[in-house]
C-alpha cells in the first residue's frame, strides 16, 4: 500500500484507512492539506513496512559520511551514534569534519549558488515536492525506523515527526512562497512594477537538534526552496535520520552543493562558519547559550561580512499548563501526563511548569500519579511502551542533577516517580515535584527531560500566580490555560500575551502542526519566526524590487517651477 494522502473513515470507535488518488503538485499547493497520521495497527501494511526497517537498521550500523557537492568524505574522526535506550548499539557511524572541510563546503555551495538561485520558483519547489513524496512513501518506514532507534521515539511519535512533519514542512513551504509570490506591486501611470524573491547573498548555516527529524529537514530545506545554499550540521544524535533526509532530496534533485551535509564537533563548526565573510545566515533550534555564542561571534565579526547575516533562532522554553478552579480536571490530566512525559519531556514544547488551585491539586495529585505509576517504559520497539530512554549520557547528567537537587531541598517533595538507571539504556522515570517556592531553579530553569514542576497556588491568589507565569522565567515559548469560566479565559488570553508564542486554551501545550499552529516563541526561547507558518521562508528571501518606465522624461524641469 501506497501510504500518501490517506484519509480516516469514522466506523465507530475505530478507524479504516483506505488509499486516495495521488494530488498532483499543482493540487496539493492550490489546496494544501496535512499528511495523515498513520496508526501503525497490529497487521496493517504500515506495521509491517516498519518492522522491516526497525529490523534493519537494528542488526547493522550505518556508515554515513561527510558530503560535499558529489564527494563523499571520511576523516579520521570517526563517531558512533548510540541507541538511547541500548547504549551498547550503534544505529550509525559518522564524521567529524574539520576546519579545512567546512571551508571547503562553503567553496562548494558558493560556486553552486549562482545556478541554483537563479533557477525559477517552479523548478526548485519541484524538488521538495518530490521529496514529500519519497518522504510520504518509499522512505516513510526508514525515516520512522531511523528515528525510533536513533532518537528512542515510539511510532507514534516518529510517525508524527520524521513522517508527517517533514512532508508536511516541504509540501507548506512551497505553497507558502507560492502564495507570497502572487504579490504584485502597484503600477504607476507609465511604470510597471514587480517583486521578485531573491536567494540572500552567500550561504546558510543550519544547525539542527536531536529532538525532531523534522526541525532539521526544515532548517536546511527552507532556505534552499528560496534559492539559497546551505551547510546542514545535523546533531551527532539525530546523524542517520538526517542522513535520510538527505538523501531524499538528492534523490528529489536537489543539485550536488546546494545542501552540503557536515557533522562536526559545534565550535568548529560555529567558529568557521562565523569567520566566513560568504555568510548570509544561521537558522539555529538548540541551547541558549549556544545560540547567544553564535550571535556573539556575528557580532564580532561584522567587519568581515560581505552582508549582514540573518540570525533565526528557537531555543527551547519553560512551558507551562495553567489550571482554573472552573478547568475539567479529567481533561487537564491526561492533557499534562502526555505535554509533560511524551518523548521523555524532550519536545521543545513540553510542559514542565503546572499551576493548580489549592483547592484543586489534591484531586489532580491523585491522578496523575495514578497514571504515572502505569506507565511503561522501555525499548520504543516495544509497542505497549509509553516512555523510551533520554537522547545520550549528558542528558542524562543533566536530568537527573535536577531529580538529586529535588530530593535534597527543603522546598521541594517528589510527588511521584525520581528514580533513574543508565546501565542499559538512559532511563528516567517520569517525575513530579512539588513546589512551595516558584522561584526554585526547578521551576524556572529548562530541564528538557520528564520532569514536571507543580506551584499550587492559593484559590485567592489566582490572578498573582497568573501574572507570575511570565515573570518566574524568561522563557516564552508556548502554555495552556485550562477553565470553563470565559470571563477568566478572555483575562489570561491578554495576562498572557507575552508569556508564550504559542497559546492553548484547554489543550496540551505541545503538538503544534504545520499550517495550523506556526510554532515559534520569544523571550529567551528564540526570535520568533514561526516555522510552519506564511512568513518563515520569507526569511530566507532577499526581496529585489524592479520598476520599469514605459513613458520616459523628457524635461528635468518639474510644472510647478514654471
């Protein structure tokens, strides 16, 4: 079974999947619509498909190399990537490149720029349609086995990612530039006018994370549909779905050079590409102090540029869920378990802040550790798992110093969970603490990992604990408020305003889709650009104006000197 463009017939409780006619290009950027999410259901042709990818790639490991233009590259500087949670196996072999090879790809793409930037619109959207496709079938089960052994995602978790959102990613960014293209200036009485969208001047870095496949086919592929070449540094976690990625749109025709694939060791990589005076940009999701280093050494390279580099950054958040005394607390739950346990709480989205009514958190309390303690962790091969390993050691490390500090101060209770074991696999219990004092590190620095912070605040005081949900972080990335009551409702839509770039009203916190939430948030959580939305890839355009004069000037004199 072909797996595009599928469609779920309501049949009860359950759902059928049957096969639609394949939209052409044109169909699909006149009338967009999301790539389904497949159910992976015991014999269904999707599992089986997977299973033999997850077969694969689990008895073998990859050996992925540097690439620049046509040229393969292995140096001597040779890595594993690890499964999470079997830390003994190695889904992939990779490359460092060094200093020498990150010039020599910035070489690359420049001479490869000027072809590929003044190619038309259609024929670079063509590639990432194709590769929606190739995405959509042929590799669907590779991109999702790749992700569910590299990055310890369950199958629903990497269908939704390294499936639907990098088809969806490709297939949005081409109708979104479609769509910008349409505009057409005003003319004048003898003056024609047009808007033409231009590759910016000189090469983009893409700095991609672990957390989503999808992130980094998106980082590199939506400055190459606007015309511009692109050094990709996948994550030294994420190497082989990204590596897959790749490989997609290659086989899409992208042009050798246009998108060079370099893992590298991150200061070499950022030391080089900001030294260059070819960059015209980074397009960054990763760490804050990663990103505030980066935009360090632009700034004290300016001198050197040819252009002045556009910097779009995300950066993570400290998200929070808000519960109202009037909020259904059988929908909050469920909702906070999966924003806040999902993928281990690595999302960039997870929910690891919740404010409860006094009144109300005993209730809550009980609930949710009565769901904790049922759920399983484990492999992601293991279909009734809910939670998988955390991405590597320092993670690891990382996670569990905050678990240690929980249990150590006097400000803090462990509600649940708090337990970890590295022996096999990084695994870290999902864990609750509770909070008296919401100005605890817990509570306001990122974590990135399964654990979730609750402040229960007075009944009484829920307009200070509202205000608070900005203040205690600087953090806004993306939150929820749960309540009946609208006039409440319509007070935290406007108290909240700058407390997050993506806001949900009685819903999880994580979950954004392409073309229906454009996810982005400011503060210290990035510059806001709303990736999977209309104005992102018009970041990555030089817009060129261009006016033609159809009744020339004969005298320099103007009427009103006479």
């Amino acid at each position: 079974m072909n797996p595009k463009f599928l469609v779920r017939l309501s049949t009860g409780k359950r759902f059928q999947m049957r096969t639609l006619k394949t939209l052409t290009s044109a169909e699909f950027v006149k009338n967009p619509s999301n790539e389904p999410v497949l159910e992976y259901r015991n014999g269904s042709e999707e599992r089986k498909l997977l299973e033999k990818s997850l077969d694969k790639f689990y008895n073998k490991t990859v050996e992925v190399p540097i690439v620049i233009g046509s040229e393969e590259i292995r140096t001597g500087q040779s890595h594993l990537q690890p499964m999470p949670f079997e830390h003994s196996r190695a889904v992939a072999k990779y490359y460092f490149t060094s200093k020498e090879l990150i010039e020599k790809a910035i070489d690359n793409s420049m001479s490869a720029r000027k072809e590929w930037e003044q190619r038309p619109f259609s024929d670079r959207s063509k590639v990432l349609l194709k590769a929606a496709d190739l995405a959509s079938g042929k590799y669907r089960a590779d991109l999702n086995a790749a992700t569910m052994l590299g990055q310890a995602k369950t199958s629903v978790q990497a269908e939704i990612d390294s499936a639907c959102e990098v088809i969806d990613f490709f297939r949005f960014n081409v109708h979104f530039a479609s769509e910008a293209l349409k505009y057409k200036p005003l003319d004048g009485i003898g003056v024609t006018n047009k808007m033409i969208y231009r590759g910016l001047e000189g090469f983009i870095a893409a700095i991609a994370p672990f957390n989503f496949t999808a992130i980094g086919a998106n980082l590199c592929s939506a400055p190459a549909l606007m015309g511009n070449v692109v050094l990709w540094k996948p994550s030294g976690t994420a190497v082989l779905s990204s590596y897959i990625v790749f490989q997609i749109l290659r086989e899409a025709g992208l042009p050798p050079g246009v998108i060079n694939f370099i893992p590298s060791q991150g200061a070499v990589f950022g030391d080089t590409v900001t030294n260059s005076p070819h960059l015209a940009g980074i397009n960054f999701t990763g760490s804050v102090p990663t990103f505030r280093g980066l935009w360090r050494q632009v700034g004290q390279n300016l001198e050197k540029y040819k252009t002045f580099p556009r910097l779009v950054g995300e950066t993570g958040g400290k998200n929070f869920h808000f519960v109202h005394s009037s909020a259904d607390m059988d929908s909050v739950v469920p909702n906070t378990i999966r924003a806040a346990f999902e993928y281990q709480g690595q999302k960039c989205s997870a929910c690891a802040r919740l404010y409860v009514p006094k009144s109300k958190w005993p209730e809550i309390k009980s609930k949710l550790v009565a769901i904790c303690e049922k759920i399983k962790m484990g492999s992601p091969l293991d279909r009734t798992v809910f939670m998988s390993a955390v991405i590597d050691k320092k993670a690891f490390q990382r996670i569990t110093g905050f678990i240690d500090h929980a249990k150590k101060s006097s400000n803090l209770k462990i509600v649940t969970g708090g337990n970890y074991d590295s022996s096999k696999g990084f695994f870290v219990q999902p864990t609750i603490v509770e909070v008296s004092d919401p100005n605890d590190k817990i509570f306001t620095e990122e974590i990135f990992g399964p654990v979730l912070s609750v402040y229960s605040y007075p009944d009484e005081n829920t307009d200070e604990a509202l205000k608070s949900v900005k203040t205690c972080t600087p953090f806004s990335l993306t939150g929820a408020v749960f309540a009946q009551d609208k006039s409440f409702l319509a007070k935290a839509s406007i108290a909240l305003r700058e407390a997050c770039g993506n806001f949900y009203i009685n819903d999880k916190c994580t979950g954004a889709v392409v073309g229906q939430q454009p996810f982005g948030g400011a503060g210290l959580s990035g510059t806001n650009d709303k990736a999977g939305g209309p104005t992102y890839v018009l970041r990555w355009a030089s817009p060129w104006t261009v006016k033609e004069n159809t009744k020339p000037v004969r005298d320099w004199r103007y009427p009103s000197m006479d």
